[in-house]
C-alpha cells in the first residue's frame, strides 16, 4: 500500500500499485501480500560460483 505524510498526517491510496525497483515513491510503500517466496535456496558467494 503507498503511503504518503502530508500536513494532516498519513494518506494511503487504495488499490494494488505496482513499482519499479527504484522508484522515488518505494520510500513510502508497504508490502500488502506476499509475491514470492524461496524455499529449500542454498545461499552462495557469488565470487566462488564466478571463480568457477
């Protein structure tokens, strides 16, 4: 949900919007449901797989 702090304190718009990485407005957004979720992953250095 996007939030935004004005004079009369927080607004949030309704709806689903969706934002680039990177975008300006990411500051004042909070998640509001789950896109992906990783399971059984193995974390890995990535200069080790590159060294490879």
């Amino acid at each position: 949900m996007l939030y935004k702090r004005t004079l009369r304190g927080w607004l949030h718009h309704s709806g689903e919007p969706w934002l680039p990485y990177g975008d300006s407005r990411l500051d004042g957004m909070l998640a509001s449901k789950l896109i992906m979720e990783l399971r059984d992953v193995t974390i890995v250095d990535v200069r080790e797989v590159m060294a490879q």
